[in-house]
C-alpha cells in the first residue's frame, strides 16, 4: 500500500506493499506518555496510503490489454549478460518478465528471444555476492532453508527476524495448503533486507512518513529498519511494533512466492492487508516468536478496542463497509480489516476459504471490485456484520500491549510525596534530572505492568 512520492532517483523499482507504524495508534501511545508526565497532549495527522499501480512501482508498460505469459522463457540482456527470463505476463509489445533472481523487469519483445533453454534461479550465495557487491557493500549475510538475510543490524535483531520467518513460513504454508490451495515452494531465495538506523533506511529510498517495513513485489525483497525513533520513547512498544512489521511483511513475500498471490496481482485491500495481519501475529515473552496463524494480534485488537471506547457507539455497518470498498486504508482501516478477518476465519468458515482460494485465482493487472467480490461471498449485511464482529472480539483473550510493558514509579520526596508513572526510559532520565533539584530525594522502581506500578506508586504516596 503506497503513498505515490517519486521514486526515480534510480532504477530500484518501487515497493508494491508497504507496511507503516500505525500513525493513529502511535500518536495515542505518545499522548499517554506526554499526560502521564504532564505535558502538552497532541494527536498525530492521520494518512492515508493507497495502492500502487504497476506504473507506480516503477514497470514501463503500455496502456494495452494484458495477457498471460504461459511460461514461455526468453533470453534477455542482464547488465550486458545474457540470462534465461520467464515471461510473466504480456502488455501490448512488452514482456514483463522473472529474472533469475527473483526481480520482475520490464523489456519490449524486441529485445527478446524466445528459447528453449532451461530457466535456473540464482542461488543464494549468487544473489548475495550481487547485493553485497553493489549497494548494501559491508553488510553481512546469513542463510536459512528458504531466507538470504543482508543486514548490518545488531545479530540480536537478525535472530529474532529469521526465527519469525522459520517458523511462521511453514505454518502459513500447510494452512493454505489444507485450504485446498495449489501452493509450492519459492522457486527463489527470499531475501530479506535489513538496515541498522531509520536514517540508513530512509536514505536508501525516500518513503512516505511512518512506514517501517515494506515488501517490494517487483524485487521480491523485504526491506525493514532495527532503530526506530519510537525506541527513545517506549522501547518496549518499538520492538513489539517491529516484530510485528516483520511478520506482516514477510506474510506478503511468502504468499506471494508461493502461488497464493500472483505476482502483480492486486488483491482487494482489506483483504490484502487483513490476511497478513490475521496470518502474522507476534509476541514478546522470554523471546520473540510467531504465535500462529489467526491468534489474537494484540496491536490491532487494542487499536479497534480503543477506537469503539472512544466512540460510544457502532457505525450502523458504516467502518466495515467504507474498510471493505477502501482504496486506501489508514491506521483504523488495518485494524479493522484484521478484526473482519479474524471473524470472517471463525464464524463464516466456507465462505472465507471459498474467498481466498477466489483470491488466489485474480490474474496480474486484473481489475477486481472489492465491495462486490465481497457481497459476493458474504453477502451486505453491514450493520449486523458490524456488531457480530465487535461481539467476536469481545470474546477473544487478549493482553493490552500498552498496559502490558514495563512502567517505572519515580518517587519524588520533598516537603511532601508526588509520584510520577511512565514507560519511557528516556522521559524518565529527564524526570530524574529535573525532580532532584532542590534537594528532593528520588528513587525509581520498574514494574511488569501499568497496573502493578500504579497500585505500588498509591501506597507510597499513603506512606506504606
């Protein structure tokens, strides 16, 4: 999902789905940390990211029909060497065609030849001698199974990375699988692209505000960052919202790589991006692991929680219905295709399987209708379907991920007691620096939760 900016600086296509910090959501975890020290409580502009058209991310294409490729392989000019492609589909006189490494390009059949060679996919240490010759020069690699990793992050985050891909890859597999999917498995290495700072990432392509992660369906990469700037505010919330991103985004590069989504294909968004969020969901225990297809995704489930809090009241079917026929979603529209989703998976089984495997069958460029595919399968009902998945959620366990992290008591003694609560380590040097003027004694304590600081903070204020 996109925000068109311009991109052609150089000849890396644009990302063809992309994965952002939920803004909405953000800016209510920042304005509780600001009101819980006393300061100044702001909201955060909401956006709104779209979809990429092919042009977009970068294909030169013709307005024409498109037409599929039946597997037909050419030999073509890669960088003055002459490799076997497949063509992927065909628009007018261009093929657009894989590349042995996985990347779709863009060529007019002139500079084609149809052959009868094999077509052989590179290999990892192929694809990771190229990238680390050329623009992610000084980074190291590891290998897996299925995954190439380039990273110049802290090993610590690229463990944590590959141990969510090792193991969510094969859960999400066998489940499409038992759904009666033709799925196989990736005809390339997936390669996961992995910068140290937000700044190198930024640099490295120019991308709408608060995007974190993205999956670039033209490279076939996933690209991600290690230091967010949320880390200087709330750590612990950072490295939930980064596992999280990791997860979703790598749920875009497994569908994609193994026959569930074609390659160009463009999915009704809700869907999209609630299956990814359904598929993905992470948690932070004694260590970072994927909690399996269709479990509680704690972040979306607190951003809907919080959203109905707010207001009172349902939409009479409106938030499902402006979700569903969305061509561009915000914060609120992630959560809310997640909890349709989640619903959808549980209580309107056959027709979600029958849905998906329909997904699994739109053609690259094919042009779908959202709101009448989904009236299809699950009919208009909005207004009932809006209170039968808000009852749904009501019914699932779930841990408040706000709540839930670690929140420091700083203690001020002085000519009487005062309490300070807040989950930022930063913020919380700074109450040190400013509460020990004047002679006041200051001590801190950290707890588990919101709940444990807050009952400990009232009983040292009674002088217990």
């Amino acid at each position: 999902m996109f925000r068109p900016v311009d991109l052609r600086c150089d000849s890396d296509p644009k990302p063809i789905f992309m994965k952002r910090i939920s803004i909405k959501f953000l800016a209510l975890v920042l304005l509780g940390i600001a009101c819980l020290v006393g300061e100044d409580c702001a909201v955060a502009e909401e956006r709104q990211f779209p979809q990429a058209t092919p042009e977009e991310l970068g294909l030169v294409l013709p307005v024409a029909p498109t037409r599929p490729g039946n597997q037909r392989r050419v030999l073509v000019n890669d960088n003055g060497n002459l490799v076997v492609g497949i063509v992927h589909i065909e628009v007018g006189d261009r093929y657009v065609i894989l590349m042995p490494d996985g990347q779709l390009t863009s060529k007019k059949m002139t500079e084609t030849t149809l052959t009868d060679r094999p077509f052989v996919a590179a290999t990892k240490d192929e694809i990771a001698e190229e990238l680390t010759n050329g623009r992610f020069k000084g980074f190291r690699t590891r290998t897996t199974k299925r995954y190439l990793y380039v990273y110049n992050t802290s090993d610590a985050f690229a463990l944590a990375t590959s141990r969510i891909m090792e193991t969510m890859y094969p859960g999400l597999f066998n489940f499409c699988r038992r759904q009666k999917i033709a799925v196989h498995d990736p005809k390339f290495p997936l390669v996961i692209i992995m910068f140290r700072t937000q700044d190198e990432f930024e640099k490295y392509r120019s991308m709408p505000p608060g995007l974190v992660a993205y999956y670039n369906g033209l490279s076939n990469h996933v690209v991600m960052y290690e230091q967010s700037k949320l880390t200087e505010v709330a750590p612990e919330l950072a490295f939930k919202q980064s596992i999280s991103t990791i997860a979703h985004e790598g749920v875009h590069q497994i569908l994609h790589n193994i026959g569930v989504q074609q390659r160009l294909s463009r999915w009704p968004l809700w869907f999209s991006e609630g299956l990814a969020e359904y598929f993905a969901p992470t948690e932070l225990r004694r260590r970072v692991r994927w909690k399996g297809v269709g479990l509680v995704n704690d972040l979306r489930m607190h951003e809907i929680r919080e959203y109905y809090k707010k207001q009172g009241q349902f939409t009479d079917g409106k938030l499902l219905r402006n979700t569903v026929e969305a061509t561009q979603l915000d914060s609120l529209g992630y959560a809310t295709s997640w909890a349709l989703i989640n619903y959808l998976a549980k209580h309107k089984r056959a027709s979600f399987y029958n849905y998906l495997r329909r997904a699994s069958e739109i053609e690259p460029m094919e042009s779908v209708q959202p709101g009448s595919l989904f009236r299809e399968f699950f009919g208009d009902s909005y207004e009932k379907l809006e209170v039968d998945v808000f009852n749904h959620l009501r019914s699932q366990r779930y841990v408040d991920p706000i709540a839930n992290q670690t929140h420091y008591v700083l203690m001020i003694l002085g000519q009487q007691r005062e309490i300070v609560i807040t989950s930022s380590p930063q913020q919380l040097q700074k109450l040190r620096r400013e509460k020990s003027r004047g002679g006041r004694r200051i001590q801190i304590k950290a707890f588990p939760n919101r709940e444990t600081a807050q009952i400990a903070g009232q009983q040292w204020l009674r002088g217990r």
